[in-house]
C-alpha cells in the first residue's frame, strides 16, 4: 500500500519530525512505502503530483489545519492529532489500512457517500477543529514573538531598561528620530529595540488572520488581519484578535455557502468576500466588540501586574503542572498559549510567567535524561540512547524529548515530572524571573531577567523530578522480587516481568 501523511504541530519543531519519524517506522514494518510531508517551522516540500495520483491512502496527523488539504480530496483520510501518531504510529497504520480497503472518499467541502457495509473514519469534533483553528494563528505568531521578543531583550540588555520608559515619547524612538549613531552602545540598543517592537505590532493581526485564514482559507485573510488591527487600535488587544479572527473565519465561511450568478462567481473570492466581510468585522470591531473586550484586556493585564506573593507561586505551581501533565499535548499547548497571550500585553507579570512556562517544559527531558545517568540499569538501552538526545532537548525547551519515557512507563514517569515541573514554576514567580521570548531554553538565558532564579528553578525541579522516577522505578523493581524471596511459585515469569517493567 503506498500511503502518504502530514504532519504539523503549533511550533513546527519537533512532534512534527517526531510523527513523521513513527510513521515512517511503522509503514515499514507493516510493509508498506509511505511518504510524509512535514509542515514544520523550516518549511515543507510539497508532496508532488505522481505521488498524490498513486496514494492508496492519506494520514493527518496535525494540531493544525494542513495546508492545501484539497490536494488528498480524491483519497480515504485518517486525521488525528500529532501526539497519536507518536505514540501509536502503528495504530494509524493500521487504520489507514482500513480506510484504503473500504475505499472511502473523502472531500473538502462536504462528507462523501460511505459504500453500504463500510466504516467511515471518524471525522475530527467541533472542539478539535477550534483548537486546530487557534493553533494555526498561535503558530503563525511564535516566530514574530520569538524575534521580537529578542530583539528588544538585546536592547534593554545594551541600553538599560530606560530605553522604554512610558514617557510621551520612549526613549528608544527620540533616538532613532535624530539620527543613528553607530558608535553609540545605547543607539544600537534603541534599534534593536525598535525592530522588535516592529515585529511585536505584528502579533495580533497576524493572530486573527491566520485564524481566519485556517477556517476559510485565503479570503478570509484580509478581514482577519484587518480585525487584528483595529483590536490593537481600539486596545483590545489578544482577547480582540481572538474574537476578530473567529468572526471573520466564520463569516467568510457563510458567504461561501451563497449561490451567486456565474458572472459574480470568479470575482467572488477576490472582491466580493473580501470586501463584504472586512467591512463586517471592521465594523463589528469598532462599535460593538472593541470597547468591551478591551476593559477585559486591561483587567487582565492588571491581574498579571498584580500577582505577588502566595497567588504567583500558586500559578507558577498550576502552570508547571499543565507543562508537564502531556508534554505537548491540549493541557500543556493551554499554558503555553496563555504566557505567550500575555507576551502580546508587555506586562511585568506576564513576563514572568513565560518564564515560569518555559522552565518547568524544561524540564521534562532533562529530568529522564539525568535518571538514565544516575541508575542506568532501570531503562533500556533504547531508553538511555533516548536519555542522552534528551539533554539537548530539554536545554531546548523541547518537552517532547520525555514522550518516550512517559510512554513506556506512564505511571511512574508522567507523576514525577509533574512534581519537579511544579517545583519549578513556583520557584520561577518566587525569584520573578523574566523572558521576552517563548522558545529558546538556555539558549536565551543571557537576555532574561533574574538567569540565576531561572536556571535554580530548572535545576530544583529535574533534581525533584529525577529523585522521584528513580525511586518509583526501583520500587516497582524491587516488589516483584520480594515476591519471588518469599516462595511465589512463579519465579521465572516474575524475574521476567520484573525485566521487562526496569
């Protein structure tokens, strides 16, 4: 069977090229040729036309809407979300195997007719395809935040915090309106904060656009980016984008299903949606959503700025948990997507919790890597050269690095890491370590505020979450054997199950 596959993530850096990986391991096993396209943050190379014409079947696994999906409308479909085909890439293929045998169709615009006798594969639900929606537009903003972010972390490092002051005019734009001044330390620092600055003016547009642009395609774009603008105009800020880049989605989407004279068809996508929908959502946005959601914005923002004490170790302990809980999955993208929300606000709080949420994901891999060191002897062999990838990973903020361990040993290993991830947040809000940026792990240490809380509460944390999995591994080791010292008839197989448990 010759199959081909999608896979895509919110981040695009790593459960995409560890799907296509377990996909391709599992085709093969099973027999089969299968080729993946991966939608990551690099780029994809397309799939070409001969390989779409001799596909028998085509596997989604996404988080995200694919990109050009009317290109597999001729083939059976099995959609899932990008950690099942990780953890169960022979499951899926066993499922697009089912799929191919019952030959059923699949379409963009509507459900195909099912062969009488035959199972059609179950579509995703209505909250699947809104999640895969705001992580579309969550994806599309990471890398404006990431530079952005940056940027203006190099430039309050080179030109001191005094560079943004809330003066009628930041000292960063008085420097760069009277000329640059190249051997000026703090002149390099405005211009680095200025261009960050210019990448964060992005965030919510492009937000709201790519919303729009995952729940109708191209023209939804403009009435997303154009409602993502005006929230930041009337201060509704990420709350507004949200709300614009769903109503422009779903407007688009019912003008679409308008039957028009063939004369309007051809310019219906160019002009005639385009033009009706932004004047829509323009409108919608300045008189009736804006204001509202504004206030909401500003209470949050309050909210954030005022978390001190008990309540920011509370929420910094919460969000270590949801980190750690899935490694990736709905639990950990919800408090992933909350810290970089509040990125878009620039307020101290929310600075502190992407902080918070970046140290406990930290931790997940570094803890089972430093595990595989400390007592080789209770994980595989595949599980140690899995333990020494995981080094990287987690300095990376890659928590998917864990997904193997957790797989393999869910009750010993997803508690532990839970714990140490909790440790972590909370020690991170105690010492009110802050991070611009929502990716880069230690790579972008020197740009935070308070590294040396930081790197304490990562460290505090893979300590707490390491100690616990070695010691629940060695209990569950040594229970078989008591068994066995105290006369069970089953020796043999207890010393094997024992094994085959470390």
């Amino acid at each position: 069977m010759r199959i081909v596959a999608v896979t895509a993530c919110p981040t695009g850096i790593a459960h995409t090229y560890m799907a296509a990986e377990a996909l391709e391991a599992a085709a093969e096993e099973a027999g089969h040729t299968i080729t993946v396209e991966t939608q990551g943050s690099a780029g994809s190379t397309p799939l070409t036309a001969e390989q779409l014409a001799e596909a028998d079947v085509a596997i989604f696994a996404a988080d995200v809407e694919v990109r050009d999906k009317e290109r597999f409308a001729h083939l059976p479909q099995v959609s899932v979300g990008v950690k099942k085909a990780i953890s169960g890439g022979d499951l899926l293929v066993a499922q697009a195997e089912e799929a191919a045998t019952n030959h059923v169709p699949a379409s963009v615009d509507a459900p195909a007719a099912v062969p009488a006798g035959a199972k059609a594969p179950a579509g995703p639900g209505a909250a699947s395809k809104v999640r895969a929606w705001l992580m579309t537009g969550v994806s599309h903003v990471i890398p404006f935040v990431a530079a952005g972010g940056l940027l203006m972390a190099i430039g309050f490092a080179l030109a001191g915090y005094q560079i943004n002051l809330p003066d009628d005019t930041p000292l960063y734009e008085t420097l760069l309106s009277n000329g640059f001044d190249a051997g000026s330390v703090t002149a390099w620092g405005a211009l680095a904060f200025g261009i960050g600055s210019a990448a964060f003016n992005f965030l919510v547009p492009v937000l709201a656009g790519y919303i729009a642009y995952a729940m109708a395609d191209r023209p939804a774009l403009v009435p997303g980016f154009v409602g993502g603008a005006i929230a930041v105009t009337t201060h509704a800020g990420f709350l507004g984008g949200l709300v614009a880049g769903f109503v422009a989605g779903g407007l688009v989407m019912w003008i679409k299903t308008w039957r028009v004279p063939r004369a309007l068809a051809g310019i219906m996508p160019v002009l005639v949606i385009p033009l009706l929908s932004t004047a829509a959502v323009g409108l919608l946005m300045y008189v009736i959503v804006g204001r509202p959601i504004a206030a909401i914005t500003e209470g949050l923002t309050g909210w954030l700025n005022g978390l001190s004490g008990t309540n920011a170790v509370l929420l910094g302990l919460l969000l270590g948990l949801m980190m750690c809980f899935d490694m990736g999955g709905p639990v950990n993208k919800a408090a992933y997507t909350f810290a970089v929300a509040g990125l878009s606000t620039g307020s101290g709080g929310a600075l502190t919790i992407m902080a918070a949420v970046m140290a406990a994901g930290m931790v997940p891999p570094l803890a089972m890597a430093l595990a595989t060191v400390v007592r080789k002897s209770l994980f595989s062999e595949v599980e140690r050269e899995n333990g020494r990838a995981a080094w990287l990973l987690g300095a990376s903020f890659i928590s998917e690095g864990a997904i193997p361990f957790a797989a393999a040993d869910p009750i010993r290993v997803i508690p532990s890491i839970m714990v140490g991830g909790a440790v972590t947040g909370a020690l991170s809000m105690t010492f009110a370590a802050t991070l611009r940026a929502p990716h880069g792990g230690i790579f972008v240490v020197p740009l935070m505020g308070d590294p040396l809380g930081f790197l304490v509460a990562v460290v505090a944390g893979t300590l707490v979450a390491t100690a616990l999995v070695v010691a629940l591994k060695t209990f569950a080791r040594r229970r078989p054997a008591a068994a066995v010292d105290t006369g069970d008839t089953t020796t043999s197989s207890v010393r094997e199950t024992a094994g085959a448990t470390a």
